[in-house]
C-alpha cells in the first residue's frame, strides 16, 4: 500500500500535501503510467486521514492531468512520457531568486543603469449572435426589446463586476494614505515597465500563490491585456506567424489581425490545442488559455502543457503567450498551475489581469517576460511610457502588500462559489433541469449549458434576446462548422445577480421550444 508521511506537512493542509507527494512520486516516475491507486477509503484508513481528504486530493491531480479515473474501477496514473526527466525539479527552478531581485532592486532607489525608462485585459464576452443579427432592437442603457416595449436585460455574456463587491472603503483609505505619504512618487516618471513597487509586490504574490518565481524587473505593467498583446507583436516580431485557439475569445485573433501580422486559427480536442495542427500551421508563437479556456472551459492536462513546451523549445523564436485570465476562481480545489512555473527553455510569456479579481474597469494589466525577452523590451521598447497612472500602481502596491488583495480574492471566491451552486441548483430544481447538462462549472466565471431543443443555436440566442435574456452559443465562437457542440450554451454569471436567476431560467425554457 502507498504510504507517505504528514510530519512534514509544514504550513500545508493535509490534503495539499497528499497532493504534492503522490504528483512528486509521479513525476519522478515512481508511479508509473496505468497504475492504479489505492480507492479512497483504502487509502484513508492506511494513512489515518479523512476520505474526504483523498478525495480532494485526487481531484486536485485529475484536473491537472496526473491522474484519471475510471468508473467502478478507481483511479490510474496518467501517461506523462511527454514530460522531460528533470520535470520534477522544474517547480523549483527560478531564473534568478526572488529576494535577490528584490534585495538588488532598492523601491525607493532603483537605478535606471541597465533599464532606463526612456532610452530614446482579459476581457468581456461578446455574443456570437449579438445585435447585428437580430430583428429587435438594443437600447444602450441595457434595454432589449421590439418596437416601444423595452424590459430589462439579463445578460449571461458580460464579465462586469456587481458594484457592492468592490472594496471601495479600502480603496479609499489607501488613496487617502498614498495622496499623503506619496506625493514625489505620485508626481515622479516611472521606468517603462511600471512602478518597481507594485511590480515587486505582484511578483511576491505569485511566488506565494500561483509557484511563479520571477524578478519584479521581468514584470511589465499595461492598461489592460489588449494593449499588452500590441507590445508583444512589436518585441517578438511583424514577421512571425501567430496562432490562436479555436474556439477562442475572438477579440485576440482580431487584435493581430489589425496589426497585420499573419494569424492562424489552431483545432481543439478533449486536451486542448491539437500540436498536430500547431506544427503543419508553421506557427511562432501560441497565445492559449490553458487553466480555464475560454469558453470551453477545458483545463489543459500537465502532459499536454509539456507537449507543447516541446514544440515551444523544437525551433529558435517560438512562444506560447499563456493567458491567465481568471484562474483565481478555481472553484474546487487549488489554482491550475501556471506552464509559466514548468518552462525550463524560458519560452512562456505570461500575462494576468485585474479586470477579474476587482473590477472590468480597473484596467491594470502585467506580462512576465523570460530574462532574455525583458533584456530585449528595454533595449528596443523603453521609448514607450508605461500606461497605467502612478496613483492607480502604488494604491493597488499598498492593496496587494498590506493583505487587502488576498482577503479580497477570498472573499470573491466565496462570493461567486454561492453564485455558482445557487445558479446551478436552481437550473436543476426548474423546469428546464430534464433538458439541461452542465459542463465544466469547476474552473473561472463561466459554464457551459447544453440544452435538448429543435431549434438552431441563432434561434435559441434571438428568443431569449427577444425576452430579455443575453446569451451566447458555444458554436459562434468556433471558425469551422462544428454541428456535433450544437445546443451548447456559454454561461457567464460573474454579472448575474439572484434576483434575475430565476427569470433567467424562465425565459431559457421558454427560448428552447
């Protein structure tokens, strides 16, 4: 029988341990691919730990993709042969220490010697069969309707934040504090990248969060992802072709479509991007979303993510941007961890948002470039001013280092689980349940909905469009055909609030016949 010991948990739950040992012991190939472990109850007795304790465990690894389960048979160890040898060590690889960075980059004396500052978002959800296909009409103040009658709008595609959720009298105070204390600082040019302060305090955050150790002077600050992704094309090249997923958030293949640079549409299956396919497209660098993909909700398993660093590392000026646009909402277990934290050949670029975590108008935005793309940024691209104001970058510094932001994220999480499991439940104690599946509801902001009807995806958005209801069809979001994801809807209820649940369900079982 597997055994391990938890008097080394240190400060980890006994669950989070469980977790590190078995994917340890995978890893280093001491479990094997098909082999099968102990069942829950077993294992929990052996251990003299809870089962729910395992269980958690287990989940953690599945959604990862080290283990995989078979019904009535148990629980097997995931083919990771794609992995290289020193995989187990990659966790604890860092480009260069964390305190030594901090320690070498003084917040109040930071020398601008070797990067001067001038040397010479994840977004909202747009329907896929929005407004320009429907015969009624759309008022701007979020009124839907025909002729003179004009209700309500409930809309399942927005990624807005509910205004009671925003810490405003924290905000407030910490404003107040920097007006204050930071008046040089407020008033004083900060380097290209950003206020070194809020770039060591974010760099600390994800040392303690997400396993990512990076230098503050590797993180580069933007008003919102969008902007970044126009920064990326400049550093990495008009002359590379870029791919994309498909299905994806089309607003990215757009963006380098506008900057004029080739980009390529790259299938999906159960794993996510098809390296297949990548390779035959003659891509140089993958934007992806592989801890929440948006919007099929596919998590990319571990052997997958480390396919694809192969093809990264297979051929000099290849890139994956990985997009982390809302993995702080995990709903059960950890966060997925980030490729960012396995890349030995320094070939992720990572980019996050606040737009998610405190509001869609907060347009606070950060890339982490691997050592040799930061040395490139400042030598070629410091001429840019950085976008985001001084009072925005050390308020949200003093949010992040005083514990404000982890509370926050706490208290959001918890927030939008009992927004989830409310939704969820009422959907499945209505009318609609007998017609109704649920898909991927563990992972970010959004689910998938899959409704039995006759009629065609664009009838069912126009119905409820026509009723008051926004929602958006899985299948406008692909570029080829796909009839076999037909009747699947994308639910994003980071805007809903209850009182609408119910009449959002009502009017989805009215739009389905």
């Amino acid at each position: 029988m597997l055994t391990y010991s938890f008097s080394d948990a240190g400060s980890d739950s006994l669950y989070q341990h469980l977790y590190k040992c078995i994917k340890n012991d995978i890893l280093a190939r001491n479990l094997r691919a098909g082999e099968k472990l102990p069942s829950k109850r077993s294992f929990a007795k052996n251990l003299g730990i809870s089962v729910i304790t395992v269980e958690n465990a287990y989940a953690q690894l599945i959604s990862e993709g080290y283990l995989y389960s078979v019904p009535k048979k148990g629980f097997f160890v995931s083919d990771i042969s794609m992995l290289p040898p020193e995989a187990a060590f990659s966790q604890n690889v860092s480009i260069r220490s964390l305190s030594d960075a901090i320690k070498r980059a003084d917040m109040t004396d930071y020398t601008e010697k070797a990067y001067p500052a001038d040397a010479g978002e994840t977004a909202g959800l747009a329907s896929p069969f929005g407004a320009a296909h429907l015969p009624g009409k759309i008022d701007p103040a979020g009124l839907v309707g025909t002729g003179g009658n004009l209700a309500p709008l409930i809309d399942l595609t927005s990624n807005q934040t509910d205004i009671r959720n925003f810490p405003f009298s924290i905000w407030a105070k910490l404003v107040r504090e920097i007006l204050n204390e930071n008046q040089q600082e407020l008033v004083t040019n900060p380097p290209c990248g950003g206020v070194l302060k809020l770039r060591a305090s974010i760099a600390r955050h994800l040392k303690d969060f997400r396993g990512i150790s990076v230098a503050p002077e590797q993180i580069i600050m933007g008003a919102g992802t969008e902007y970044l992704y126009s920064l990326l094309i400049q550093l990495l090249g008009f002359d590379k072709t870029y791919a994309v997923e498909d299905p994806g958030y089309q607003k990215i293949a757009r963006i380098y479509e506008k900057h004029k640079v080739a980009c390529r549409h790259i299938p999906l299956d159960e794993s996510g991007v098809c390296v297949p396919a990548l390779e035959e497209s003659g891509a140089d660098v993958l934007h992806l979303s592989p801890s929440h993909h948006f919007p099929t909700g596919l998590v990319t398993p571990i052997s997958r993510r480390y396919e694809l660093l192969g093809w990264a590392a297979r051929a000099e000026g290849r890139y994956i941007i990985e997009d982390d646009y809302d993995s702080e909402f995990r709903m059960s277990g950890n966060p997925i961890p980030a490729m960012q934290s396995i890349d030995l050949s320094e070939k992720v670029i990572y980019i996050n948002t606040f737009t998610k975590t405190l509001a869609s108008t907060v347009r606070i935005s950060y890339m982490i470039l691997p050592r040799h793309l930061a040395d490139r940024f400042y030598r070629e691209l410091s001429f840019y001013s950085c976008t985001v104001s001084n009072f925005e970058q050390y308020t949200l510094a003093r949010f992040i280092e005083n514990g404000s932001f982890e509370k926050h994220l706490n208290r959001m999480r918890s927030y939008y689980h009992r927004k989830r499991d409310l939704l969820i439940s009422r959907i499945r104690g209505s009318e609609l349940n007998p017609r109704a599946v649920i898909r991927e509801e563990n992972a970010g902001l959004h689910f998938i909905l899959e409704l039995q009807t006759g009629l065609s995806d664009k009838e069912v958005c126009e119905q409820a469009l026509q009723k008051g209801l926004k929602i958006a069809a899985l299948s406008g979001f692909y570029l080829r055909d796909t009839p076999e994801i037909e009747h699947r809807f994308v639910v994003n209820y980071s805007a809903l609030r209850e009182e609408q649940i119910d009449e959002a369900i009502r009017i989805l079982c009215e739009s389905i016949d």
